[in-house]
C-alpha cells in the first residue's frame, strides 16, 4: 500500500466510526426520549398531587348559586361557554337544509323482530354537503315510538352490520331488541375521519372558518355535532321516541357523547363507557392519561386553546365533573373497567360526585357513596349510574346490561 493508499483507507475508517458512533448518539436518544414520554404518566394513588377543584356553585363573579334558576341563567352557560372556547370548540348550529333519504328498509330483521332502516342524512350548506349513513333498529313487538340508543362508533361500519351475519359485543343489537329499545349508530368516519390530517374532510369543510379558529371544532365536537343530526331524523321517525335519546360512546366516543348531551337537551340519557381524560375523568387527578398527552396525541379532537393546559391542569376554571352537571336534571351514567387504568375508573366516579350539587339543586336525591364501588357493583341513582366491570378498555355485552337496567329504571 502506498502513503497515499494508506492515509486514504485510514480516513475512510475514521469516516465509518464517526458515523457509526453519530448513529448510536441518534438511536439513544431516540430510545431515551421515547422512555421520557412514557413515564410521563402516573398508576399510583399515592403520586396524585393535592388538587382543589373549582367551585361548582360559585360563578365567576364569586356569586353563590343557589336556585336553578341562577343555574341555569347564570352558571351553566359559563361553564358551558368555556368547555366550547378551550377543550372542544364550537358547535355550529346553522344549516341551510337537512334532507333524510331512506335508503333501505327490511321490515322483517331479525327473524322478524325488527325492523332496520338505513338513512342518509344530507347536510347542506353554501352548495357544499356532507351525509352521514345512519342505522336504525327498532323492534317490532310494539307500535308506540320506543326509547333508542344512539351510538356515536369510531369502531368501524362492520361492528353494526346490518345483516347481522356479525354480531358484535361493542353494538349487540339483539339484546337492545329484545329489551324494547331502538339501536342506532353512525360511523364517526362520515362526520369527522378520526385523522390528523383528514378530520377535515367531513363536516368541517361545511365551516371551513373553525379550522382557523382557536376555538374551532375538532373531531369530538364534530362527532357530537353528528349525533344530533341523527336525533333530528328521529323527530321526523314516529317508530322512535325522540325525547327518550340515549346517547352512547365508548372512549373517544364516550367524551363526543358527553360533549353532545351537555349541548343538545334534546338527549335524555348521556352515556359515556370508559371515556377518559378530556370525559369523564377529572383532568386534576394526575392518573393515567394527562391533558398534555391527549394533546400532543390527538390535537385534532380539541381545539387548540387546550393546548394551553396540559400539564397545567390548575388554571382552567373547570374541571370535567362540570361535564357532567351540566346534564341535570336529565341523566348521565359514567361505565369504566377496572383494568382501564388509562381511564382513570377512580377519577371518572369522583366526577360524578363531585356533580351532585346541581342534581340536588334540582331536587334530586343522588346520595353517591364516596368512595369508588366495588367491581361489577352497579350504582343506580334516578339520574346518575355507575359501574366498574372488570376487564379491559372496551365497550361489552355486560356494560350494555347495565345500561339497558339503568334505562329501565330512568324510563319507568
Ligand atoms: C386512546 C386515548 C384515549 C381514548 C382511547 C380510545 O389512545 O388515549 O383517550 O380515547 O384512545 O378512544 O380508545
């Protein structure tokens, strides 16, 4: 080898370990940042720090809150108005028109028990349009409207398969059946795909403005903007009983179903199964999932002003237990699986009692132990319900028992 030779192989060696050693630089970083951010969050009861939370009965000009009428004069469009500027956005409510085309109907579903129909609903505004595919079943054993279950599903079309060749356990349609309620469902795709870059895609290009805004609707607020269109094709359905809506959504679906119901009165029962940080769950308890995670995940879900909040639960003036107060008098029922620690099942029971005293301005006795309930022990109150099943985050036939029990109970 020549001097030259060996000065050139000598640099090409130094090269390789140069980039050899950058490389793993690169790697352990990666790796090191990745451990950060999953040890962000915290299992254990007793690294929750000392929270207070805001005043549910006090407004924001210090004003104790006594009467129902000052509820709902006074305080409950405060706290409404703040869940729309800083977690989920706007709703907008106008439309130039809304068209309902029954695109199929089979009488005789389900041996004969049901009868489905499968509706287009066609929003329209400024030429633009949008159609949301909506499922209904209602049973046939009676001829009076009946109470429905809506589902707001981001599991996919093939959980609510209209042939029923698929029976799935997340939207058991037979059990809702035979227990005298309707069963409907959308899938959240045709309102809001569940996607960063294409949650745009559905009713937002109706308003394109909120995507500008801080306080724009994002995908949960759509998805909830969905149900209700959904409930303005019941008012014109006589086989259901539009004010016996029982809205229904598991996690993602669990929060846009709170969302809804706190906005459109028209909803009697809000179900929220395992929702979670930004649902159910008091965002203060530092358990489980976090604002700041949710953001950085999901950005699309919120609006933007969120942002400002994660890992800064302390200064919003709300906290989620106000989610739930803002359904008195009608009903709300939070379900969650013991195992579903994400959800925080301990933080989502302590907001539903933490939103008794508005149900008791209303002179409703709730009366919820304090401390979180047993596994599999159903807590049925006239307007509050509660169960921890064991097993995992998911939507089960055994969440849907209790639901169909709590609404047997609240109808009566
Ligand atoms: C998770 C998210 C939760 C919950 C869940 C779901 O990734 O962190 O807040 O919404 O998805 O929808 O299944």
């Amino acid at each position: 080898m020549t001097y030259l030779e060996k000065v050139i192989t000598l640099k090409i060696y130094h090269q390789f370990l140069k980039t050899l050693i950058t490389s793993w630089v690169i790697i352990f970083c990666i790796i090191h940042v990745n451990a950060q951010e999953e040890i962000d969050y915290n299992y254990d009861e007793s690294k929750i720090k000392p929270y207070k939370l805001p005043e549910l009965l006090l407004s924001q000009d210090s004003v104790k809150i006594s009467t129902i009428e000052d509820w709902e004069k006074v305080r409950r469009p405060e706290i409404l108005k703040f869940f729309e500027d800083n977690i989920y956005g706007q709703v907008p409510k106008d439309f130039k028109r809304i068209k309902f085309k029954l695109k199929n109907r089979d009488k005789k579903a389900m041996d004969g028990k049901a009868t489905l129909r499968e509706v287009e609903i066609t929003v329209i505004k400024n030429k633009k349009s949008i159609t949301i595919n909506l499922i209904v079943f209602t049973p046939n054993k009676t001829k009076k409207p009946v109470p429905t279950f809506l589902v707001i599903n981001h599991r996919g079309i093939r959980t609510m398969d209209v042939t029923r060749e698929n029976k799935d356990g997340f939207w058991p349609a037979e059990v809702v059946i035979n227990a005298g309620y309707g069963i409907a469902g959308f899938d959240v795709i045709d309102v809001a795909p569940d996607n960063n870059e294409k949650f745009t895609e559905g009713v937002l290009k109706l308003y394109p403005e909120q995507l500008e805004m801080n306080n724009g609707m994002g995908a949960l607020g759509a998805w909830g903007w969905g149900a209700s269109r959904a409930i303005d094709y019941f008012e014109t359905y006589r086989f259901v009983d539009a004010k016996k809506i029982i809205v229904v959504g598991h996690s993602r679906g669990g929060k846009s179903s709170l969302w809804c119901a706190a906005q459109d009165k028209r909803v009697a029962i809000a179900i929220s199964n395992d929702s979670g940080n930004s649902g159910a769950a008091i965002s203060r308890r530092n358990f489980g999932e976090t604002i700041d995670i949710i953001y950085q995940n999901f950005p699309y879900w919120f609006c933007s002003n969120y942002q400002q909040y994660g890992n800064n639960e302390d200064k919003l003036p709300i906290d989620q237990h106000m989610l739930l107060a803002l359904m008195a008098p009608r009903a709300v029922y939070v379900g969650s699986a013991a195992e579903d620690l994400w959800a925080d099942p301990k933080g989502q029971y302590l907001s539903l009692v933490e939103a008794q005293p508005v149900f008791n301005l209303y002179g409703i006795e709730t009366n919820l132990p304090s401390e979180l309930p047993d596994v599999n022990k159903q807590i049925i109150r006239p307007t509050m319900g509660f169960h921890n099943r064991i097993g995992k985050h998911n939507m089960t036939p055994y969440d849907w028992q209790q639901y169909i029990k709590f609404a047997n109970d609240y109808f009566k």
